[in-house]
C-alpha cells in the first residue's frame, strides 16, 4: 500500500515563512524603494525562465521561494513602491497583508453563515464601520467583492430586476432598458451594461460642464426623451473621482433628477470614496447619501491588499431578490435568520476578505487611516504648488483628491508621451496619463502608504533632468 505523502512538514513552513517574513518585511519598510518601478521585462522573457514540461520531483519550499526572488520578482510592477503614481496609486499595508496570509492558511470559504459564521459577520462589522467613517446614513449595508467592475455589475443587476420586477421569470421580453453615465465614467459601466445583455445602444453619455462633471438638466431631458419613446430608463451612474482626473458628479443633482424620474441612483466612488473619511472633503460626496448603491474600494485608497471592493445598498433585500437562489442541498437549518453571503451575487464561494479591513481598522484606527488619506491630500497639493513655481511643466487641470494632471509647457502630445516613457524607462518612477479634449495629461497619482514629501521633490527633480536633456534617438 502505497503511503500518504501529505503537506510539507510544520518545519519547512517555519523555515519557509521565515524567509518569507524576513523579505516581506524589508520589501514593506519605510525604505524601501524597489526599482524598477514598472517591470523592464520583455514580453516572454519569464516564460523562458521556467522548465516547458511540469516539474516532476517536489522541492523544498524555501529553494522555490528563493528561486522567485532571484529569477521572476524582476517581473514585478511595484504597485507598493512609494514612487509608484501611474492610474491609482494603492498599497498594500502591513495589517492588510498579514490578514491576507492569515486568511489563506484559514482558508474560511463564507457561502453560508455556517460555513465561516466569523467572515459572514465580521463584514457584516467592518462594513458598518467603514460606513460611519464615510459619513453614510445607518440605512445602507454592504457587500464585499472583488472588484469595482464586480460591484457595478450586481448593484446595476439589481436596478435591472427593480425596473422590470418580472425579469427573472420572463428575462427582457423585449423592453429596452436604458442606463445613463457620462464619457468620463469607467469603463466597467460599459462592461456591466454588455454582461447584462442591456446593449451598448441603450448606454447614453451624457454631456458634461467644463468641469467635467456630468449636467443634471441634459440628464433629466434624455430620461424623459427615453420614456416618451417607450423605453425603460433604468440606472443612473455618476461618479466621485473619475478615473481620468478624478473629477466628481454633482451628485445631489443628479439625485433630484432620479428621484423625479423613479430611476436608480449607482454611484461610483471606487478611487474616491476614502477621501470622505475626511471631513472637510465632504461637499464632494453631498447627495451620495440619497443613492440607491454605492461602490467604495478599500483596495484602491485605503491600504488594503488587492481585491476588496464594497458595494453599499439602501436595501440589501432587492440585491437578494435579484441574486438568491437556494438548491436543495444548500439548505439549513438558520436560512432566514441569518445572512447567507452566496444570496449577495453571483458567486457561491467567498475570501475571507473582511480580514483585511478588521486588522486594518485595529491597527490604524479610524483616526489614523483619516490622517493618511489627508496626508495624501496635503501632499498632492505640494506637487501641484511645485508644478505651478516649474519653469517646464503647469498643472493641465484643477487638483481633484489626490490626483495631478499636468503637462510639459509649450509640448505637443507626442512629446507629452515620450517624455512619460523616458521617466518610466528609468525605472525610478511610474506615473501614467489620459486624454482630455484630445489634449494628453500627464497623471501622477498619489496614494501609497509610504509616499513623503522627499518622493515628490525626486520625482520633479527626475522630470526636469530629463527635459533638460534632450531625448536620445
Ligand atoms: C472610478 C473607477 N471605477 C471603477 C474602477 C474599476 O475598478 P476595479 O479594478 O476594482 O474593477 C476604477 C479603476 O481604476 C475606477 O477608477
């Protein structure tokens, strides 16, 4: 009889997880800035560091790990470098990251109360403190998901099943529902609008100010528009903190338009939500306790590990009625006075990701976890400052949160983008860019953890030397 094999043994996880402490822990402290920031990998080249056929023979799990370290982490992209200001600048915070490994040697699968009771209510728990610290009313209750592409999708499934209630029996039966953004919303509204067979048709970008913020009045025209030709207006989705310049949607307005029209209100505050943990940051959000849901990402501006995304409602109830389902094996004896998380969404499984947000809050506090989102704040507005006093470049827009958009003086587009390649060639830096009324920005983003006001004073530094040298050809 052949004999079990088993796991490693409890002395080659020690040894393993030691290295593993040793490294993280460095890789994570106050001076680490691993470089290059974006990866200088060729497209293939870490294929070809490994063997084509599977390994045959096991190893010590040390050596593996070693091997990483030495041969592939040259193909990471620091997203936990200080310096790292390209898209949205995130971190993964030490409690955050001990809550992750912790999680996955529990290994808590949360489908039903029973099969995690501590993940079910430990987010039921975080979830409600995160929303104090937003400033939400008690009505709303969270869900957690991976992503803010994952929330959008459900929260605009529920609006789907509230707009026609018999869509679960009859699917679409030929109406044509109708959700309105603006062209500055994510790309993940689109996304959701395909998955749930609405058509791309029936999205309308609705125009915005010169503030980029979408217009109330355009809004409320179109919806009537739509209703008077027979359609279903359905969803309204406005953001706070766009992707491309973190611009934000009068929400309050838009609020007045929904209510009027019976029409959902989504609002997209996956980047921007952390900022209202700061008081005086509030005016942004005015109007977003009218919602109907809400998506905030914990793993975008608030320490937390990628994935973990909250998607609050103002009735958990309807997010059920569109997405629960219980076969008979499933069945238990609580259903009913519990919440079952597999009746929030599509999926039946779940992380035990509410860790991340429990070690966060105890670890930081809420008051702490406000400092640093108004540290991110504060220093945004010193970049700015020094692009405004900089003989080469000037700020392209207003700041918005903790984002800054800014071009080299008297440069055409082309030369926007090689400068940005050349700074991210460095290795030192990497920040990314948009295009607003077909003119490109530059964006540095700031949002780690770690970042200071010496990473902004290098950074400038970086792009002076460079435009100060000309480019090589
Ligand atoms: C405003 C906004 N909404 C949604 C998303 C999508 O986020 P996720 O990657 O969590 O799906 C992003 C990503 O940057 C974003 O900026």
């Amino acid at each position: 009889m052949s004999q079990p094999l088993g796991d490693i043994t409890p002395e080659e996880f020690q040894d393993a997880a030691g290295f593993l402490t040793d490294w993280l822990s460095n890789y994570l402290s106050k001076d680490s800035y691993p470089e290059p920031v974006l990866s200088q990998v060729e497209p293939g080249e870490l294929l070809k560091t490994q063997p084509t056929e599977p390994p045959l023979k096991g190893q010590n799990p040390r050596e593996v790990l070693e091997e990483f370290e030495r041969e592939l982490s040259r193909g990471l992209t620091h997203w936990n470098s200080p310096r790292f200001f390209a898209y949205f600048s995130i971190s993964a915070s030490g409690p955050g990251v001990l809550a992750d490994f912790l999680s996955a040697g529990l290994n808590q699968q949360a489908m039903l109360w029973r099969t995690s009771p501590i993940s079910t209510e430990l987010e039921q728990v975080t979830l409600d403190w995160l929303r104090q610290g937003l400033g939400l009313p008690e009505v709303f209750r969270g869900v957690i998901y991976d992503t803010a592409s994952v929330s959008t999708l459900h929260a605009l499934a529920t609006a789907r099943e509230v707009t026609l209630p018999d869509v679960r029996m009859k699917g679409q039966a030929g109406r044509q529902l109708v959700v309105y953004c603006s062209e500055h919303t994510h790309s993940s509204i689109d996304k959701a609008v395909l998955m749930l067979g609405l058509g791309w048709d029936n999205l309308r970008k609705i125009p915005c100010d010169e503030n980029l913020a979408i217009i109330p009045f355009k809004l409320a025209e179109q919806i009537e528009e739509d209703r008077k030709n027979g359609l279903f207006p359905c969803a309204v989705v406005v953001t706070t903190g766009t992707t491309s310049t973190a611009s934000s949607d009068p929400v309050d307005a838009v609020a007045d338009v929904c209510r009027k029209a019976g029409v959902w209100l989504h609002v997209d505050a996956a980047y921007g939500g952390p900022a209202a943990l700061v008081e005086e940051m509030r005016p942004l959000f005015k109007g977003w306790e009218r919602a109907d849901s809400i998506v905030v990402n914990p793993h975008k501006w608030l320490f937390t590990p990628f994935d973990l995304s909250v998607l609050y409602l103002r009735d958990l109830d309807r997010l059920k009625q569109a997405f629960s389902l219980t076969p008979e094996y499933l069945k238990n004896d609580e259903q009913g006075r519990v919440l079952n998380l597999m009746d929030t969404g599509v999926q039946l499984g779940r992380r035990f990701r509410s860790l991340k947000l429990w070690m966060i809050f105890r670890c930081f506090g809420l008051e702490g976890m406000r400092q640093r989102i108004a540290f991110h704040l504060e220093l945004a507005r010193y970049l700015a400052d020094q692009i405004e006093q900089s003989e080469h470049f000037e700020l392209a827009l207003p700041v918005n949160m903790s984002l800054v958009c800014f071009r080299w003086k008297g440069r055409s587009n082309e030369e926007q983008i090689e400068l940005m390649n050349r700074l991210n060639q460095g290795g030192k830096f990497f920040i990314s860019h948009t295009k607003i009324h077909d003119e490109i920005l530059l964006r540095c983003a700031i949002g780690h953890i770690r970042a200071r006001h010496t990473d902004i004073d290098l950074f400038l530094a970086e792009l002076a030397s460079l435009v100060e040298k000309p480019a090589a050809v």
